[in-house]
C-alpha cells in the first residue's frame, strides 16, 4: 500500500508532523497495531519518549493476535536501548506464529545477541532459523542456508576471540 511507504519516508526524513495526517488516514481505513506504531514514531523523533512507549505498547494491546505487532515493537525497543524487552517480543513474535512461520523476529535476535557479544546465543538462533527453513519448509540447502552457515562461522570466530582476549 502506497500510504506506508508515504509515512514511512517522512519518518525517515523527520517530518513528523506531515506525517501523522497520513498516519490517521490509514488508521481510518485499518484500525490495527500499525498506525500505534507510526504514532509512537512520531512521539520519538518529537522527544517524547514516554508517549513512543505508550503507543508502541498500545500497538500490541490493539492487535494481541499479531505478530508484527509484537516485531515492530521489538525493533523500537533495540533501538533505544530496552534489549531485554526487544528479546521477549522477538522470541514472542516467533512462537506465536503458526508453522510455517517467517523467521523476521529471529533475525533480528541474532542480531541483538551480537550486540550484546552473546555470540553462543545468536549462533543457537542461527540453528532455530535453519530448523524453522527445514522442517517448515522442507527447505535444502541453499543461498539462505549457506548464509546462515557462514554468519555462524563469523560468530564463532568472534566468540574464540573474545574468550582469547578474555583468558
């Protein structure tokens, strides 16, 4: 839908304010979690912190059924810093999902677990993305597994690094 990529762009060039007519149109038209999200977008890049929170959290009690409510919510938590929060919604996210489910959330995990230098953890994610792949989707081997594999070796690299350093 073209409204979202109009909102998102305006987020992204911090004009809040245009954005949030956009934002209410298309809470008119589907009044779900997305348009709570875009508001608590809004309230962040105006400063106010407290209402993002309010929104983002409002998001996931107007739609507790969907997933990306609970993802979305995730990625504004790892960015400001809220990483256990981010964690819960990610893995929550996953779990709530029906097989075949989309492994968005655990992605993201990975990621927040390198953040954290937790590379043992974010390689265990890279194996529930790879079980998800192949007994979800009877997936082969293939681009997205041979990415996964080299991720994992990367990680474990930077796990023998640190624990080098650290000895």
């Amino acid at each position: 839908m073209g409204l979202y990529a109009i909102i998102e762009n305006l987020l992204a060039d911090g004009r809040y304010q245009d954005a949030i007519p956009y934002i209410e149109d298309l809470q008119s038209i589907k009044d779900d979690h997305q348009a709570h999200i875009y508001l608590g977008d809004v309230a962040f890049g105006c400063g106010d912190h407290q209402a993002a929170r309010a929104q983002w959290d409002l998001a996931v009690e107007k739609s507790p059924k969907a997933w990306q409510a609970y993802c979305s919510r995730a990625d504004r938590y790892k960015k400001i810093g809220l990483v256990q929060e981010a964690i819960a919604d990610y893995e929550y996210c996953f779990t709530m999902q029906d097989p075949p489910r989309l492994t968005d959330g655990l992605y993201s995990l990975v990621q927040v677990y390198e953040g954290m230098k937790e590379y043992d953890k974010a390689i265990a994610t890279y194996e529930r993305i790879l079980t998800c792949m192949r007994e979800e989707y009877g997936q082969q081997i293939g681009v997205e597994e041979e990415e996964c594999h080299k991720e994992m070796i990367r990680l474990q690299r930077l796990a023998e690094q640190r624990n080098f350093i650290e000895s």
